[in-house]
C-alpha cells in the first residue's frame, strides 16, 4: 500500500493468528473452486503444467528407477507442492483486489519481485525432502529381511516407511502452510513466515489435520485418475490455500506487497469460525 513504511526493527516476530473450526477447510474449498472458476483459463494452464510435469517425473521414475523411487517421487510433490502454488496465490490476490487474472503478472510478482524470500524458503523444503527420501531410502535397505517377506514382514515395513513420512510430512506442513502465501502478501522474511506458519497449525490442530487429509486424497485422486484429476485438483487446492491464509493470519501490522490485497474479504473477515486470538 502507498505510504507504508517497512522498518524491520519495528515489526513483530510473528504475527497472530486465528481459531479456525474443525468445517474450516471445506470452506477454503469452496472459495478456492470459486477463484478457479473466475480464473478458469488460466488456473487451467497452470493446472495442465502441474500434472504434465508430475506425469513425467513419475513416468522417468519408473522407467529408470523403481517402485520406491516412484513413490518417494509422488511423496516428494506432497512435500514440495506449497512452491508449485506460488502462482495461484497471486491469482487469487489479483482476484481479491478487483483485478483481472493475468498468469503472466502472477509468475513475475510470484518468482521475481519475491524471488529473494522465496528461494530460501524452497531450499530448506528441498533439504528436508531429501532427508525424508534418504531416511526412506535406509528403512527399504533394513526391511523387509527376507527375499519373499510375509505379509508380517510388509506391513512392519509399511508401518516404518509410513511413521517416517508422517514425521517429515509434519514438519514441511507445518512451516509451509501458511509461509509461502504471507511471504507473498506482506513484506516479511522467512523466519517470521515459518515461525508464523508453525504457530497457526500448532494452534489449530484438528482443522490442520483436515485440510492436509483433503490435500493428500486430492493428489492420490488426481494420480489415480492418470494424473488427468490434478489439472482441476490442484489448482482448486491453490486458491483454497490462499483464502486459509486469510482466514487464519491476521498479518495487518506488516506492510502489503502490491499483489496483495486491499482488505480482508468479507467471507473471511470474521467469518464463522474466525475468532481472533492473540499469540502467546
């Protein structure tokens, strides 16, 4: 906004959050199928660039690699997909402002004029996925013990690989669910991004879970389809993102970016379930 100052010294660590209801996720489904809607043709490309370029990882995968790394490959969007919604954040905020969707204006404000909070952001997500497919990678090694293991055996193995993946999974959930869409809406950096991300889902724990179940089905849908579902699935699962963003972080006492937004919109402002609370 013109006449706002950023002085780093002056801003908070972390901004507030809300109390979301345990509904509040399929709420942000439907606000995000109506950004779709509004910027059909361009979610749309963005949605087919998405699925063509998980389609040809996965197909490299298995071509070239193996089961593990096929699935360490469709567990690793999971980890990573905040990064590849950059794009629809900016949509949904020129949506927001009265502005008429551009992809092009969405990418140069999503990759360029934020590039320098982004990418460090994306390098820690890269780290912790690589972690995750290593340690992946060691329980394989271990379990299971036998050439032709029971089905004793697979499911001790199973259950490892699973309880390993949920761990990390936390952990990028976490400091990722809200970070990337405030980094783009506020002037802030990383740190106060994550930390604010790790307080709000802290704080709203069940709603959290909700919505990182409705994210996981929606890929697992959309990979079952031959990778076609994702191309509506996750661009829908974009937009809802930014509208939980707004729902869930009060980020007024930092400056807006101009690809955010004028002002909270009135399905979220105070909306049901939006309480605010004060972080501790």
């Amino acid at each position: 906004m013109a006449g706002e100052t950023y002085d780093p010294d002056t801003m908070p660590f972390v901004a507030p959050c809300r109390r979301i209801t345990a509904g509040a996720a399929l709420r942000w489904l439907r606000l995000g199928f109506a950004d779709f809607k509004r910027a059909m043709p361009q979610s749309l490309g963005y949605g087919v660039y998405m699925a063509a370029t998980i389609a040809l990882v996965c197909w490299l995968a298995w071509t070239y690699g193996s089961f593990w790394f096929l699935f360490a490959m469709v567990g690793g969007f999971i980890f990573l997909a905040p990064l590849t919604c950059i794009g629809l954040y900016a949509l949904s905020a020129q949506i927001e402002r009265g502005q008429p969707p551009s992809l092009k204006r969405a990418l140069r404000a999503g990759l360029k004029r934020h590039l320098g909070n982004e990418l460090p952001f994306a390098l820690v997500l890269l780290i912790i996925f690589l972690v995750w497919a290593r340690a992946g990678a060691a329980v394989s090694i271990f379990f299971p013990v036998e050439a032709n293991p029971s089905l004793r055996d697979l499911a001790t193995y199973l259950g490892i690989g699973t309880a390993v993946g949920a761990v990390f999974a936390a952990i990028t959930f976490s400091a990722s669910a809200f970070a990337l869409p405030m980094l783009l809406h506020r002037r802030v950096d990383a740190i106060t991004g994550v930390v604010t991300s790790i307080n709000a889902v802290l704080r709203n724990k069940l709603p959290m879970m909700i919505w990182l179940g409705i994210v996981v089905l929606g890929v697992l849908l959309g990979a079952a389809t031959l990778f076609l579902g994702l191309i509506v699935i996750l661009p829908v699962i974009g937009h809802a993102a930014w509208h939980g963003y707004l729902e869930t972080i009060d980020a007024s006492a930092f400056p807006r970016h101009e690809t955010g937004i004028t002002a909270v919109p009135r399905s979220n402002a105070g909306g049901p379930g939006a309480q605010s609370s004060s972080v501790s």
